[in-house]
C-alpha cells in the first residue's frame, strides 16, 4: 500500500469531475425520457417541423416532368418537321426524275413511232408491189401475141374507136354531121384493109352513114346564141308606156286677134280654151297598158327570160313542143309590156318570130348497126381488151 505513488490532487480533481458528469449525464438522462415519451405522445409539433422541405421537393419533381414533356414534345414536333420536309423534298426528286425519265423516253419513243410508220408503208409497198411479177407475165405475153399481128388489125381498132366517137357525137350533142363523118372515116378503115371477109362490115357501115345524114340538120348552136343575146339585152328593152299627145289641131284658129273689131271671135276663142282645159278628149286607137311598178318590171324580165331558159332546155332535149311553147308566151309578154314601135322591140319580136319555126327532129336511132360486127371483129384478132382500154 505503502508502495504505491500518491495521488496528485489533479488526478483526484479530475476524477471527481468526471463523477460529477456522470451524474449529470444521468440526470439529464432521466428527464429527457419524460419528454421523449411527451414527444411520443404528441407527434404533431415534429411533423409540422419536418413538412415544408417535402412539399417544396414535390413542387420542383412536378415542374420538373413538366419541363422534361415539354423538350418531349418540342423534340418530336421537331422530328415530325424533319420527317414532312424529308418526304417533300424526296416526292419532289422523284417527280423530277420522272419528268426527266419521260422527256428521255420521247425521243426514243418518237423514233420508234416513226420506225413502225415506216415499217407499214414498206409493208403496204412490198404488198402492192406482189401483182406485179403476175401484170408483167401478162403484159409479156400481150406485147408478144401484138407482135404478131399484121396492120389490119390495128386499123380495125381504129375503126370502133371511130364508130363510138360517132355515136357520141350524135347522140351525146346532136351533131349529126360530125357523126357522118366519123363513120365514113371508120369505113375507109375498114376498106383499107382489103378483105372480102368484111363486106358485111361494110354494108352495115353504109347503112349507118345513110341514116345519120338522113336527120335534118339544125342550128342548135346558132338558136340558143341567139336566144342568150336576148336574153341579155332584155333589161335594155324600153317598156310601153302610154304617151298621151295633145291635139294640135286649130291651134291657128284658137289665136286671138289684136282687132277690137274682132272681140266676139276673141271672147268664144277664151272661153272655149277655158273649157279646153277642164275637159280634154283625145282619140286613141291601141289599148293602154297599166304603168309597170319597179318590182313588177323586175318580174316581169325575169319571168321572160325563165321562158327563154326554158326554150333553150328544151332546144338540146329536141322537145318542139315546149320550145314552141315557152317561145310563145316570152314573145306574148315581149309585145304586151314592152314599146312594139322601138326597133330593139321590133328586131326581138323578129328574132323569136323566126325561131318559132324551126323544126327539131328527134334523132330514131339509138345504136349503129356496125357496132356489133367491130366487136366481134376485134375479138377474133384479139385486140378487144385492147381497144377497150384505149376508149
């Protein structure tokens, strides 16, 4: 005991210090439990407390979703942009490729069109060009059976182109003349060639010429010249109009006289040319024809000139009877309206008197006789379808 070291009064000092701490640590102790178990029973002043850092940390977490949906929304509205303008500017490349594309394929398609054309004209070209081989055959065989035949036959195609030019001249423009000598240079053909064989031929040529110069002929020509000339000076031909004279006679014995021995003569010369003037009397022998309105004059040329159409129709149809007809009442019309003392009148009248007589004989036959004998001549020499094509 003896050995151990004293304390120091620091030791001691300190040591109690800490007893007294302890037991004020435990005193503490002992009086924070009865608030703890306060505390417990009444939490609301702690919660309280502990509230406002909470909701201010919600209030920030809301705004904060808000913000993030916004930059969501701006990002895919953005995009969508991106997307539209994207598709816009690749339809519009894509239509500029195409244009490109068909502008490229016309040229193309254009020659092509014009290769087809081509291809059907030569088609149509070489299918024309098929009968020919055949035509040529036929031709060769045409021009070798025409080597061999003699002068003759060519001068009795000569002869039927002459018959058929006859026949048309008479009855085509009724040129009886013309025909006769068509047929007489057809016969002369037919001599020429010199064979007993053709007598027939000739006989019934003979016949032919004799009957075509049988018809009368007349001046159709002449006549519808004449009926144009009239025609066209009937607007200069003077209307009859009523030209009322006054009576001349004792035109000496109505004088007065400057005698005052004579005042009785004076005095019944005055009054009877007094009466003179209030009543005329003048004699006439012809009837008076009305005056003529304009467009009754009009009527009237042109009426008369349909008469004169009329007689020239009928002139080349050979009718006498209305030729004689529409002759008649032009004249009819001529006399009635117009002045019969004009010598245009007067040489008209004339004119249509004359043309009233001429005589149109109808023209009996309708076919030559010789006709037929050419043909068969022609088709015993082989040269029918020749000389048909020549006419």
């Amino acid at each position: 005991m003896d050995n151990k070291s004293p304390k120091s009064p620091d030791t001691g000092a300190i040591q109690a210090d800490s007893a007294d701490v302890t037991a004020l640590e435990s005193t503490s102790v002992s009086r924070e439990r009865p608030q703890t178990s306060e505390s417990v029973a009444s939490p609301q002043p702690a919660a309280a407390i502990s509230q406002p850092p909470r909701r201010w940390g919600l209030v920030l977490l809301v705004i904060l979703c808000l913000l993030l949906s916004l930059l969501a929304l701006a990002g895919s509205a953005f995009l969508y942009e991106q997307m539209n303008k994207q598709q816009t500017e690749f339809t519009e490349q894509l239509a500029r490729q195409n244009l490109a594309m068909q502008q490229a394929l016309k040229a193309p398609v254009s020659q092509l069109d014009s290769l087809a054309a081509h291809q059907q004209q030569i088609d149509h070209d070489l299918s024309a060009l098929k009968p020919l081989p055949e035509q040529y055959q036929q031709l060769k065989k045409r021009f070798a059976n025409l080597a061999n035949k003699t002068p003759s036959h060519w001068q009795a195609a000569e002869a039927d182109y002459l018959v058929t030019m006859a026949g048309r001249k008479l009855w085509l423009e009724q040129d009886p003349v013309t025909a006769a000598g068509l047929l007489e240079a057809a016969d002369q053909r037919i001599a020429a060639m010199q064979d007993l064989a053709l007598l027939p031929l000739r006989k019934a040529l003979a016949k032919d010429i004799a009957a075509v110069k049988a018809i009368r002929q007349v001046d159709i020509a002449g006549t519808v010249f004449t009926l144009d000339e009239i025609i066209n000076k009937l607007d200069k031909l003077p209307l009859n109009r009523a030209e009322v004279t006054a009576n001349q006679a004792g035109t000496d014995s109505s004088q007065l006289s400057d005698s005052l021995s004579d005042w009785k003569s004076n005095l019944a010369k005055t009054w009877q040319a007094l009466l003179d003037d209030f009543i005329v009397i003048r004699p006439r022998t012809t009837d008076i024809a009305p005056l003529l309105s304009p467009n009754q004059q009009w009527y009237l040329a042109e009426n008369i000139r349909g008469k004169l159409l009329q007689a020239q129709l009928a002139l080349y149809r050979g009718n006498q009877i209305n030729y004689r007809t529409a002759l008649s009442m032009a004249r009819t019309w001529i006399y009635q309206y117009y002045d019969p003392a004009s010598p245009e009148v007067e040489s008209t009248l004339k004119a249509l008197d004359a043309m009233k007589t001429l005589k149109l004989s109808n023209i009996g036959m309708n076919h030559f006789e010789s006709s037929a004998l050419l043909k068969q001549l022609l088709e015993q020499n082989g040269l029918h379808s020749a000389a048909g094509e020549s006419l």
